[in-house]
C-alpha cells in the first residue's frame, strides 16, 4: 500500500480548558508536529545557555513559557514576549502554565521533558569535555590556537617525559610557590 493511498491526517484536536472562578477559556492542542516540538528544546536551550553555565531555572521556565506559546490559542503581543520571566511568574501564578500542562496527553508532554533533560545531559558531558576546551579555544583566539598547534608539533614527548620524572623525583610537582611575606 502506498502512504498516499492511507489517508492519513495530523492530529489537530484541541482540548477546552477552563480556569476554575476566572472564566478564562483557552484551548490547549493535543499534538504538536515534530518541527514545532524540536523548536521549543532549541530555543529553551539556547535562551537559558549562559555561557559558562546552564542556567537550569531559566531552563524549566522558557520551556513552559514555548509550551504555553505553542501548545495553547492564546495570542501575545511582541511586547508582552520581550521579558519571558516577567510573562513566566503571570502565568504560573495564574494557574495557566500548569491548566496547560494538565491538558498536554502525558505522553505528549513526556516526550517534550525527557528530551528535554537528555538535550541537558548530553550538553553539559559536552561542555565538559576537553573537545569543547579546544573549540572554544580555537573560535575565541584562533591565532594562538594556530600557535598553540604549531608549538604542540614541535614537542619532544620523550624529553617532556623525562623532565616530569625528574620533577616528580625531586618534589618539585608538589612545591607552591606562594611568596613569603
């Protein structure tokens, strides 16, 4: 059978929520395509990266914020996207951000978090590993990474071993050298 001849259709259903005393109704969707979910990790991601760190709480928040955005029909203005935090602390403390979760099928939302914590993982071994040393290295200073190469290829391993064996013999790998006063 071919694909075309299936017939098949993305899932567009929505849910109805409604917040208890407030009267405000949304509509939360029930699936959202792959090229939508992919978008809201990138950009919680890139949003909470801080440079030397992964800023966990700015994380969580800009992730339901986007889920907010791209799950619900709640429209916003630029102005109000501009201060996420800002925009994060009125939704969670109006019960929409966890109204919407509620209303995202638990695989769905399943699906979004533990990618999510793996995308955390896999970049934090990343950060810590001495291939990002190099590459941030070399796009920060690329002439002395350029340096650094040439100097490396020059190094006599043997006579570099041989001066370590010498220093570990003497003491010297465990002297400070901090200055008397």
């Amino acid at each position: 059978m071919l694909f075309k001849d299936m017939n098949l259709t993305l899932n567009k259903d929505v849910k109805k929520v409604t917040l208890e005393g407030s009267g405000i109704e949304f509509n939360v969707k029930q699936y959202l395509p792959a090229e939508e979910k992919n978008a809201i990790l990138e950009i919680a991601m890139q949003q909470a990266d801080q440079g030397t760190i992964l800023n966990t709480f700015a994380l969580d928040a800009i992730f339901h914020i986007y889920l907010v955005f791209k799950y619900t029909d709640i429209e916003f203005t630029l102005a109000e996207k501009e201060n996420i935090l800002s925009l994060f602390d009125i939704l969670e403390t109006n019960g929409i951000i966890e109204a919407t979760v509620a209303a995202i099928p638990v695989s769905e939302y399943a699906i979004l978090r533990d990618n999510l914590m793996d995308m955390v993982d896999n970049y934090l071994t990343y950060r810590n590993s001495a291939r990002a040393l190099v590459e941030q290295f070399s796009m920060f200073a690329p002439q002395a990474a350029e340096n650094l190469a040439e100097i490396s290829q020059n190094v006599d391993v043997e006579k570099l071993q041989n001066i370590l064996k010498l220093a570990d013999y003497n003491g010297e790998n465990n002297r400070t050298n901090i200055p008397k006063e």
